[in-house]
C-alpha cells in the first residue's frame, strides 16, 4: 500500500479508518500476550498471518514430569532445554495448584471441565512450542493428579515420575514450611474426609504431614505410571540424576527422544545447585528426628520406598 499524495506512510498509520483499527488490535494482541509468545507473533504477523494465541494442543508428544516437588524438579527442566528441540520450564504459570487440588478431593471431576481449563492455562506456552518446533516439557509437582485428564487430552503424552527418598523429602518440606506456613499449606493436599488420615490430620506435625504427602503423591504416580504403554511412562530417583548417573540420563534424554548431551553441559546444570540449600544429597541432608517420627516414617513409607528401589526411608 502506498501512502497518498503529500502524505507520509506516518501520517497514514494514524490516520482514522481500518487501517488504524487493524494495526490497534493487532498491537493489543501481541503486547497482552505472555512474553513467550511475542517474538513469534511478531514474525507470524510480518508474514501476514493473523497474530492470535490458537487452542492447538502440542505438534509433539509433550512430557510432564510428576512427584512431589522438593526432588529436583527445577533441575531437571534445566537439563531438559539442554536439548535443543525441547522447550522446558518448570513451574510455568499460571499456578495450577488449585486445579490440581480440585481434581484430587474430585477424582471423577468432569473430564471436559478440567481439559478445557488445562487448555485455557497453556495455550500460549504449547503454541510457543508448536511454532518454534519443539517439543513441550513441564516439571511442577502440580501435574501428579492432573496427569489421567492429560493423558485424556494428548493420549501420546509421555510421563517422568521423579522420586526423592521419604527421609530426606520430609526434612526438605519441613524446613520449607510447606504444612507450618498457610500460604505453602494451601497449596498441598490433605487427607480426604472420607479416610483415616483425615482423622487426625490437625493433630498432626508438619513432619509427619510430609511423611503422608510423601506416600500419597508417590503410591498414586507410581500406579498411574503402570497404567501406560511401554515407553510412555518413565521412573527415576533424582539422587541418580544429581549423581549423573549415565544410565539414567540415558533414560532421561529418551523420553524426549534424544541423546544426552555433552557431559560438560550437564554438569554445568548439575554444578549450579539449584534452588541451593534446597537439596543436599547425601547424609548430610538427613537430620534428627524422634523416635516416634521414624515410626511413623517406616510404618508409613518403607514398603512403597523398596519398591521404588531405595533400600529404606533414608535412600
């Protein structure tokens, strides 16, 4: 479009008309969109595409790891974007945490509902994805009990189970207040009313508060995992990943079809200890606790601990 006579292609932009309208909605819809997505609407609209977040679900099989949090979950999404067709992030928002707790207190929750919410929620960051070519990958805590109603959404998304040993996890949770600041606590799960646990769950410490998150979050993904078909579904302890273990990077990088990347990448991850003083491998992030808190831990998570191959409570 040339501008008219004596008038400057300046003095045309802003000029009353549809023109004006056009480029107004189109500037609305790039700078309200999530960062994410703006250089790619940028470009899609210079090549005349029409600038508009889609509902498109993921172009490739997405992978949403699931767990408890507190097992190196941050991590992991950083070794994840080593990859360079994976796009990963870790804990994105908007926060599904609510949503997450609705479908746990409401395990026959509207299949609809809750997918449409996901889809409202990720839109962006899966047409970021899907226009930049890559594959998506989520790690949040939140995705444990949302993962059937994905599952129904992407029926070849892919699953990481990421564990961290019961001892360790509890003391990690504890001293982050997760059950002793409301905040933190309105973000866990709690027993359902119709249990045993439910019983006597106020009278309970925060300790033993994460000792039965602990046996919940674990019991219910290890089950969802073995719902699944060879390939899709993956378990691994994360003190094997912080230990880089190459077996279980190989693992890893397999879910998103990959090899792992070079060593020095890795441990360059690895080395920044994310989230610092949130995990410390080894004994030394094992402190005291009382006797009837060991009890309580062994009666509680022993068996479901050896099944997920550590040799007792304390990894």
């Amino acid at each position: 479009m040339k501008p008219a006579s004596g008038q400057s292609l300046t003095e045309m932009l802003f000029v009353p008309g549809a023109l004006r309208t056009n480029l107004g909605r189109w500037l609305e819809r790039v700078s309200t969109t999530p960062p994410v997505l703006g250089r790619q609407l940028f470009f899609r609209a210079l090549q005349n595409r029409h600038p508009a977040i889609t509902f498109d679900l993921p172009c490739e099989p997405p992978l949403y790891v699931l767990g408890t949090g507190r097992s190196g979950t941050h991590t992991l999404a950083r070794l994840l974007a080593l990859v360079p067709g994976v796009q990963a992030w870790h804990e994105p928002m908007p926060d599904l945490h609510r949503l997450a707790l609705q479908v746990y207190f409401n395990p026959d929750a509207d299949r609809q509902i809750v997918s449409e919410a996901m889809l409202l929620a990720r839109a962006s960051l899966w047409q970021a994805a899907n226009m930049a070519g890559k594959r998506y990958a989520e790690s949040s805590y939140h995705n444990t009990f949302l993962a059937p109603f994905l599952l129904h959404m992407m029926p070849g998304c892919r699953f990481l189970h990421i564990t961290r040993a019961p001892l360790p996890f509890a003391n990690s949770a504890t001293r982050f207040g997760w059950y002793s600041t409301p905040r933190l606590a309105e973000a866990r799960i709690a027993p359902r009313p119709d249990t045993c646990a439910a019983a006597d769950w106020e009278a309970r410490d925060p300790f033993t508060k994460s000792v039965w998150l602990w046996q919940e979050v674990n019991r219910f993904a290890k089950e969802f995992l073995s719902t699944l078909p060879p390939g899709q579904g993956l378990h691994l302890r994360c003190e094997d990943i912080f230990d880089a273990d190459p077996e279980s990077l190989r693992l890893l990088f397999a879910l998103v079809d990959s090899e792992p990347p070079s060593r020095r990448r890795i441990d360059r991850v690895l080395g920044q200890k994310l989230n610092a003083g949130r995990y410390r491998h080894g004994s030394g992030s094992v402190q005291e606790i009382s006797a009837a808190q060991r009890e309580k831990l062994q009666l509680q998570c022993r068996q479901l601990a050896l099944e997920l191959g550590y040799s007792g409570v304390d990894g």
